[in-house]
C-alpha cells in the first residue's frame, strides 16, 4: 500500500514532478515512421504536453508546440516546407528549434524587420530509429537513443502496433512485474471468456506458478517463474525475460522477440507500442516497417458489459486489467501480497532513479558513449509458458479472426 503522496510521485508526468523528471531523461517513441507518409502531421500528447510532430519536404521530422506563436492556428494544418512548418493562416515558417524563419507580409511591408527574431514555439529534438519516431524532452545535451538490439538486428521482418490505453502508465509497467496474472488473466479468465463467446473449442488447460523471482541488472529487472511440474533447471527459471528500465517489456522468443513499450501520454492516457521482429533467412531491410492499431476494449456505460468478442487474446485481456483499475489506480486501497514481490522491487528501482535524477546524475539506461551503444543485446528463454500446455488465443493483429496457437503466453 502507498500513501496518497507516494502514489501521486511515482504516477505523474508532468515538467516539475520527480516521475515527469526522470521520463525527460529517455527518448521516448511517440509515432511509427510509416504514420507520418499519408499526412505528414500528427497530433502529440506526450508527458502532459501538446505537440505536433510533422515531417518537412526534405523527409525530416520535426516536433512544434500545437499552436502558432502568431494569433493560434493549429499547426497540425501546417503546410510542410523545404525546412520547417509552416502556418496555414498567414505563412508563419517555424524552423526543427521552434524559431520563426519567416513572416511574409511583416518583411513584404518592412524588409528590414526583426520581428520573427523575437518569436519562438516551444519545439523538441526527434530522431528516427527502427521505424519509430523518438522524441526527447528533456535538457541538453540530451543522450543517445538506446540501440536495443530489436530496433537495429540485421535478418528479420518487423511491424509495430499501438494502442492508446485510457489509463497510467504505472498500471501497464506494474503488469509486466507481475506473472501470475497470466495464470489468471490469460487463462481462466480466457477460458471464462471462451465460454461466454460459445467457443468452448478453444479452451485451454491452465498451468499453475509454483515459484516466481526476480533480480536486477544493469538495464532493469529479469523474471523468472517455475510452473507445476518444472524444476530449478528449467530455462523459464534460469534465464526468464527482462523489462528494461523504465518502460519496456522483452517478451516472445528469440526467433520473434516483441517490446511492449509504454510511453505516457499525461497521467491517465498511454500509449502502448508493439514492436515485434520475426527472424527471417536472407529479410532484406524493409522500407517502411508495416503498422497497426490495435482495438482497446471498451465496456458499455449503460450496461457494464465489456466487449467480450476482444477480451479473447492477451492484449486484450491486459488492457482491460489496466483499465478498469480505475485512470490512476488508488493504491492507497491496495493489498499487495507474495505475489507482488517484482511490483515492490520495480517501485524501489524507480524512487532510486528519481533519486538519481534530483542529484543531476543520468538516471539507468541513458547512453552517451557510442561505443557502447551499437546493439545492446538481451537475453529471452526459449521455453515459455506455450511450451508447457496452454493453448489457445487470438492473435492482437488479426483482430477478429487470426488465431495462433502460441499467442496466449508469449507476453508476459
Ligand atoms: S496564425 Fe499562424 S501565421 Fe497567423
Ligand atoms: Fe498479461
């Protein structure tokens, strides 16, 4: 259980808040690269603040304040220049720093003016990686984006999901620190939803967790579990999987290794991204890395009915979990018990690291030497919980109709 002070610390991201602190100090993926080709603007909402990412004429993208410094118009209108943004309203160009280039009627009626010398929109670095946009919020010299091995692996396909889920952040990263839920959630629940659905030939047979553990590493936190019938040998308790500090669960396997990476959007929206690889013989670097939304499942006002038909899948499942905690859950009613040992381990690393941050030093996983960050590998069992015995789920691409044998236990 927290206090509602402790609560509030580590769930708000806001500029000024220790948690909004310590997420300023990451790159942080805002879009996939292949949102930006139909319209070359996006609407961002990204630790509490409005942007508009957009990309210019020459392909580069660039992150704006939401409004022009002029009389307001929205510059998701704005028109791509060679260099910049510019306002649909009365041509005001904005440069990738936020700095007006151009006023045309002001140098038209006073060539020898100054006036655009004095205006400025707040504006952000981004770079590209790995078919996503990163953007960085925080103060210079901002660092390098992290060159996880998923995001820079030679041989393998790629695509990359999302979904906005209405709730905090911490809900969906305290998910990751959690692997009994997938006994629960992911099975008996998922049979419960099978049965209501009539699809009683997709049940599975449940495996139950004997033993879960967790230890620190130089980039986060590694799991590890024992199921019934397993022993200490076994690889899903040797070797587990890692979510790496702060925001971004390895799962799947070493043929098709997926992050789950949650990016705050204020304190009660998050964007989840996944990104998965597929290992293919001779892949050839894609020139646009396929993306997708995936459906987040609502439940009717009226009738506190979910909507079971996406209740039958994994990211289903979990979302509905994080959401119905409630926008910031109240962990001042919590009762965390054994099963809860990663959660507590995960919220001491993030006050250490806010801590870290409060004395100006590099909080974990803030790369600045380039030799050290040309593909920083990680580690994944082989044997998961679909090696075992449960079968069944819905594959989240597919929405309606893919279904995969190995999908429901290949997340968590
Ligand atoms: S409102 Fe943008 S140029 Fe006038
Ligand atoms: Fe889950």
């Amino acid at each position: 259980m927290l206090s509602q002070q402790e609560n509030e610390q580590l769930t708000q991201v806001s500029r000024g808040t220790p948690m909004g602190e310590l997420w300023r100090r990451y790159w942080l993926p805002i879009a996939a690269s292949a949102e930006l080709i139909d319209k070359p603007t996006k609407a961002i909402r990204l630790l509490g603040e409005d942007l508009v990412l957009y990309r210019d004429k020459q392909g580069r993208p660039g992150l704006i304040g939401p409004r022009c410094a002029h009389r307001r118009m929205s510059m998701l209108l704005g028109i791509p220049d060679n260099d910049g943004l510019r306002c649909s309203y009365h041509g005001w160009l904005y440069g990738k720093d936020g700095k007006c280039l151009e006023q045309p009627y002001e140098q038209a009626e006073d060539p020898a003016s100054t006036f655009k010398d004095r205006i400025r929109m707040p504006a952000y670095p981004v770079q590209e990686l790995g078919g996503l946009v990163f953007a960085y919020l925080g103060p210079e010299p901002a660092p390098l984006i992290p060159r996880w091995e998923l995001f820079v692996r030679d041989g393998v396909l790629r695509d990359i999901g999302a979904a906005v889920i209405p709730c905090n952040w911490l809900q969906i990263m305290e998910n990751s620190l959690d692997p009994v839920h997938v006994e629960w959630l992911h099975q008996h629940f998922f049979n419960y939803v099978q049965e209501r659905l009539g699809r009683t030939e997709f049940k599975g047979k449940p495996v139950s967790h004997k033993k879960i553990n967790f230890r620190e590493f130089e980039h986060g936190l590694i799991k590890t579990r024992m199921l019934e019938g397993q022993t200490e040998d076994s690889e899903d308790w040797q070797v587990g999987h890692p979510v790496l500090f702060p925001n971004i669960l390895l799962s799947g396997s070493t043929g098709r290794p997926t992050f789950q990476i949650r990016v705050p959007l204020d304190d009660s929206h998050t964007l989840h991204l996944w990104y998965t690889c597929y290992a293919r013989d001779n892949a050839k670097p894609q020139d646009v890395i396929p993306f997708y939304q995936v459906p987040v499942p609502g439940i009717d006002a009226a009738t506190g009915e979910p909507d079971w038909s996406l209740l039958d899948n994994n990211s289903g499942e979990d979302m509905i979990a994080w959401m119905t905690q409630g926008g910031v859950a109240d962990r001042t009613q919590e009762a965390l018990g054994l099963s809860d040992k990663g959660i507590i381990l995960y919220r001491k690393q993030l006050k250490e690291q806010m801590e870290k941050v409060q004395a100006g030093q590099d909080p974990m996983n803030v790369f600045r030497d380039a030799t050290k960050n040309v593909s920083i590998k990680l580690r994944l069992e082989e044997a998961k919980l679909n090696k075992n015995s449960f079968r069944g789920g819905k594959s989240r691409q597919g929405g309606a109709t893919k279904y995969s044998p190995v999908l429901n236990s290949e997340e968590n």
